[in-house]
C-alpha cells in the first residue's frame, strides 16, 4: 500500500479506498488535520505562542 505523510501533523498515513481518484492529491491523514483541529496539526503554534510569551511583559 502507498504510504505520505501528513502536512499537518507529519505522522504517516496509507492508501484508503475512499481516496483511489484523488491520491495525488490528498495531503492529511483526517479531517481534524484538514481543518486544523489536531494538537500536532501546527507544530509551529508552540514555539510562536512561546516567544510571544517571552516578549510581552508581565502586567504584575
């Protein structure tokens, strides 16, 4: 079976039947990667929310 990797959240995934017309492309493993709904779906929302963090004073 053809394996790719997901765009969002980079975790391989394989050929399904319900994707035989559009293989080429199908670029994530789910609709939750799709729509951006997964945790690992935006590996770089962490490491940008981490440096807004540091950057924006404490208002204590």
């Amino acid at each position: 079976m053809p394996e790719k990797t997901c765009a969002a959240c980079a975790r391989p995934f394989a050929w399904r039947r319900k994707w035989a017309r559009d293989w080429e492309a199908v670029r994530f493993c789910s609709a939750a990667c799709r729509e951006g709904r997964h945790p690992l779906a935006s590996p770089l929302a962490k490491p940008l929310a981490k440096k807004n963090s540091e950057k924006a004073p404490d208002p204590a």
